[in-house]
C-alpha cells in the first residue's frame, strides 16, 4: 500500500505542477503587465473592458490597411451595434476593397470576413468568458477535482496528526476552498473583487493539498511510528 499511495501522491503532485503552469500560461499577463494578477482575473472572466477585435485590429496592426476615415466610419459602425442594413450599404463595399485581398476566407490562417455573420463574430464587445464556458469548465473541474482530492484525502487518512482537529480541517478545506473557486468564477461577473475570493480558493486547496501531500510522504518514509500509535497496536495483539 506504501509503494501504490507513493506513487498515487507523486503523478497528482506531478499533476498539480502541470496544471499550476497551464493556469498561469492561460491567465498571466492579459493586464499587459508579467504575472498572475487580481486585474488578469478580472479581465478573463468579464472583459478587459476595451472594444472589439475589429477595433483593436483597426487600432493597432490593420491600421494601414485603409484609409484614416474609413477605419473612423467603421469603428463608429461596429460601436453603434453593427447593424445588417448599414452593412449591406457600406461596410461589405468597404471590406471587398479593403480586406477581401487577404480575409476572402481563402487563407486559413486568417479570419475570414466575408459575409456578414463572419465580420460580426469580430465586433463582438470582450464579455469575457461566457457563462456556459464557465459551466462546462465548472463541471470538469468539480468532477476531475473531486475525485483527487478524494483519493489524496483517503491516503492522509492514515496520518497520524495530533489534535484531530488539524485533520479534520485539512481534510475539509480543499472541498470547500472547491467550492469557493468555481461559484468565485460567476461572482467575479457581478461584482470584480470576488476575483480575490478566486484567490483565496486557489491558495486554500494549494496549502491543504500541500499539507496533506507532505505529510503522508513523511509519515511514509521518514517519521517514526508515533508511540501512541505503537501502543494500540500492542493493545490490539495483547
Ligand atoms: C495584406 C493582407 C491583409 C489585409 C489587406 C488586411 N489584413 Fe487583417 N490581418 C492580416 C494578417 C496577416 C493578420 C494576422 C496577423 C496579426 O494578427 O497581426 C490579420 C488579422 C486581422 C484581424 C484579427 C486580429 C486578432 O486580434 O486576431 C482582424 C480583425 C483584421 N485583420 C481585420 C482586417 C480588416 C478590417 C481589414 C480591412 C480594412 C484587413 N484586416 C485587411 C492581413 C491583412
């Protein structure tokens, strides 16, 4: 059983390192700045708060694509709702002459303007995550989570830790510190500081699973045997 918790402990540990790196790959820096922040959390679950991806690309890299008032009249067009009727009239013309050289569709690489459904998808405001992406995030995390915590909790199990109660509340935390993290996820979109309470979800289970992961190895390998531990043993056979 020593040789199989080991090795259980040592790919979750293996896991949690891989998933720390993908969270921190996935959110870091979307503030412009280095880092996991308060601010990239934010942003992640409800938008950075600037304009669409056509803005931004008219902004920034397609700036030199047309002409000055020509990207005014369409960044106006796309901030008053991007409309079908004013499409039709002037903003499909303006793409075919403009853009269609490179976004006909043709290139795979690209994003494709053409038609009105396509050059929607990008004037999109930046809502950050939508909510069934955070549903279905929600129920891989709860199922996936549950079911290691449920396995590092049953090998701490066996750890002898005095007085109970730390065991009990290393046991629990991780379960609730679950449960704060995925419902933070939700509150984040109505009020920003719960991006804290993410946070704090975050660093909880790190510092239980932590706990209980140290503890089991070194009860395992290094410590001795408790006395009171040995004694009920003697108690059992005697
Ligand atoms: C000469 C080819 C070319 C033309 C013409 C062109 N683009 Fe692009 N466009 C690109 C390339 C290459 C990229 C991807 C590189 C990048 O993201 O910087 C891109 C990316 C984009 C993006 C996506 C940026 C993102 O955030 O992913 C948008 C939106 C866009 N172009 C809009 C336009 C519009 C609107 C026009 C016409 C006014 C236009 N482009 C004209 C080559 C072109």
């Amino acid at each position: 059983m020593r040789i199989l918790y080991t090795c259980a402990l040592c790919v979750v540990g293996l896991a949690y390192l891989f998933a720390f790196i993908y969270l921190f790959h996935t959110y870091s820096g979307r503030d412009g700045g280095t880092g996991l922040t308060y601010q990239d959390l934010v942003i992640a679950y409800t938008g950075s708060g600037k304009g669409s991806k056509l803005e931004s690309a008219l902004g920034g890299p397609m700036s030199s694509m047309l002409p000055k008032d020509e990207a005014t009249a369409l960044i106006t067009w796309v901030q008053q709702g991007a409309d079908r009727p004013t499409f039709d009239t002037f903003v499909a013309p303006l793409i075919e002459k403009r853009c269609a050289t490179c976004h006909d569709g043709s290139n795979p690489h690209l994003i494709s303007l053409a038609g009105y459904d396509n050059v929607k998808k990008v004037t999109d405001q930046d809502k950050g995550t939508d909510i069934f992406t955070l549903v279905r995030v929600s129920h891989i995390h709860l199922f996936g989570i549950v079911m290691f915590l449920f396995v590092v909790g049953t090998i701490f199990g066996h750890a002898y830790v005095r007085p109970l109660w730390i065991k009990y509340v290393a046991m629990a935390a991780p379960f609730l510190a679950l449960l704060i993290d995925v419902s933070s996820w939700y509150l984040v979109k109505i009020y920003h500081p719960f991006a804290y309470l993410t946070m704090a979800g975050g660093a909880m289970l790190g510092l239980s699973f932590g706990f209980m992961w140290v503890v089991s190895m070194y009860q395992m390998w290094i410590g001795k045997t408790p006395k009171a531990v040995l004694e009920r043993g003697s108690e059992a056979i005697g």
